[in-house]
C-alpha cells in the first residue's frame, strides 16, 4: 500500500511539473501562427501593389512624374 501511495504521489508531482511548465508558456505555438499570418498578409500585399505598379496608367504616370522632374526649365 506504501508503495502504490509512493507511486501516486510521484505522478501527482510529475502533473503538476508539466501543468506549471505548460501555464507559463501558453502561447509558445501561438507566436508562430501569428508570424505565418503576417507574412501570407504582407506576401498579398505586395502582389497587390506590384499588380497596381505595372498597370500602364501607373507606368505613364510616374514616367510623367520622373520626366517633369529631371526636365530643367
């Protein structure tokens, strides 16, 4: 009887252990999920914004930008 109480007891311990290392660091895994959102967001993004750059109404108006700004008058 002794024995099975020892042996109780060690698991008791040993749950403990582990609950107290799993509340102190919950959010391990969560951290890394945010990090993967930011960058499937951030990658759309920029596809977006090089879909806008290329369009040839953009083009033509930073050509005229660029041409106005380097022409001395």
């Amino acid at each position: 009887m002794e024995r099975l109480t020892q042996t109780v007891r060690r698991g008791l311990v040993a749950l403990e252990l582990r609950m107290r290392s799993i509340s102190a660091e919950p959010e391990e895994g969560a951290a890394t999920a945010e990090y993967a959102v930011v960058l499937v967001a951030a990658t759309g993004f920029a596809a977006v914004l090089m879909a806008i750059l290329k369009s040839d109404t953009v083009k033509t108006t930073l050509t005229n930008i660029i041409q106005n700004a380097l022409s001395v008058s």
